[in-house]
C-alpha cells in the first residue's frame, strides 16, 4: 500500500466542486491499475486549501507516487522540489507542511542575518567571509526559486 499526498492551494474551486474532484481522481487511480483504500481530505495549515491524503492498493516506488500526485492535481512547485528530494535520496521526502514555516521574504532574513553578523563579535575578517557567504546562499536560493517559477 501506498499513500499518496496532495496539495491543494486554494479552497474556493476545490469547494465547489469537490465531489467530481473526488471521483474524478479514484476514476483515474482506476484507470491507471490503482484502487483508493481511503480518502481523507484536511484543511492545510494555512488555511487557505487543503491537503488530501490517498491510500491505494499497491506499493509504488517514490517516483512513480510523486507521478501519481502530480497526475491527480498536487501542486508543481511541491511536486518539483520532491523531484529533487527523491533524486538526492532523501529519505522523508513526501512532505505535507501542518503550519506556515515563514511569513518575512527571504529579502527581509538576508539583511536580517547580515545585520547580525555586522553586531557580532566577529573579527572584521570574519564578519567579511560570513557576509559574503551568506549572500551566496541568498542569491543561490533566488536564482533556485526564479528556475522553480519557470518550471511552473
């Protein structure tokens, strides 16, 4: 058995037509040699859509459950990153977030971090390689999600 995860981002159309996205989701599990087990469907942590969790039939390989999400209506950017989590090896990988992890930019925690480091007691050096790699990081990270928003 295997349990498949799927984000939904915005209540309002899931709302509405929540039965035919139900049964057009175990038609098409149906379709493809798959039986549903159960379907239990949760408000996400935001509060702003919900998170559906399948159970099917048959064990599937992390590849195959992550093609099975993104076919039935996850969200591409979950679905992308989990890509890249399963090809790494990560183990947990398949993650539904219970609650928001930030709400600042990530603008905001870089100039958060560069003033902390600024206040530190760093030697002046230090303060200089940590700046510098901590805008690495930041730029790293923009340049990460600008490909993830392509990608979409």
């Amino acid at each position: 058995m295997s349990l498949l995860k799927i984000d939904i981002d915005h209540k309002e159309p899931f709302e509405k037509w929540k039965d035919e996205w139900i049964e057009t989701r175990k038609k098409l599990l149906e379709f493809l040699g798959f039986k549903v087990e159960y379907m239990e469907i949760y408000k996400s942590g935001s509060g702003r859509g919900y998170h559906v969790y399948i159970k099917i039939d048959k064990d599937i390989p992390d590849e195959e459950i992550n093609k099975l999400q993104f076919l039935l209506g996850d969200d591409q950017t979950r679905v992308v990153i989990a890509m890249r989590r399963i090809e790494r090896g990560v183990k947990y990988w398949n993650v539904l977030f219970s609650k928001v992890l930030w709400k600042r930019s990530d603008k905001e925690d870089l100039e958060r971090a560069l003033r902390l480091i600024e206040e530190s007691n760093l030697n002046e050096f230090d303060k200089e390689w940590l700046k510098d790699y901590v805008e690495m990081i930041y730029n790293s990270l923009k340049k990460f999600t600008e490909a993830l928003k392509d990608v979409g």
